[in-house]
C-alpha cells in the first residue's frame, strides 16, 4: 500500500514520513499542535502542584496515559458504530 499522509491524502513519497506510527506529510506536521519541551515542563509542574493540594489526583505522565486509553477506546466505538451503519446500508433497502 502507497503512503499516505492520514490528514490530506498526500501521496508524494518524498513528504510524507511516519511519526509514532502514522504517515504524516510535511504540511500536515505543524498543524499536529505538537508542545514544546518547555510546555511540557510547564503540564508537569501544575500536574504536581495539584497533587501537593489533592494527593489523588494523576501525575501528568499518569493523565497522559490515561487519556490515551479513553481516546483509543472512544475511536474503536465510533469507529465500530459507523462499521454497523455501512453493514446495515448493504442489507437494508430503501
Ligand atoms: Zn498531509
């Protein structure tokens, strides 16, 4: 299968490169909103200056996985109900 930048369909080989898995033009890359080590720094100091107030509460790391899991569980279930749509539109007839 050719690469192919997920976001725009972009099919020039020579602009397109995986990051964490996922095909990514040149163009699209910037649009990805990617932090800055410095505001990373900065997510990691008030995830831990709440947890001084409020021991209970997720690390940033912790918050980070976390959200991570939700969002994969979240995609599959949209993902899965749109799967069902389609099936049904093959056997239903209008
Ligand atoms: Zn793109």
């Amino acid at each position: 299968m050719p690469k192919r930048c997920f976001n725009c369909q972009n099919t020039n080989t020579d602009e397109i490169f995986e990051v964490y898995g996922y095909d990514v033009c040149i163009a699209c890359k910037p649009k990805l909103g990617f932090y800055q080590d410095s505001t990373i720094r900065k997510h990691i100091r008030t995830f831990e200056n709440e947890k001084q107030i409020v021991p209970e509460k997720l690390s940033y790391r912790e918050e980070v996985d976390q959200r991570l899991k939700f969002g994969e569980a979240s995609y599959h279930r949209k993902r899965l109900k749109l799967l069902h749509i389609q099936a049904r539109l093959k056997e239903i007839k209008s």
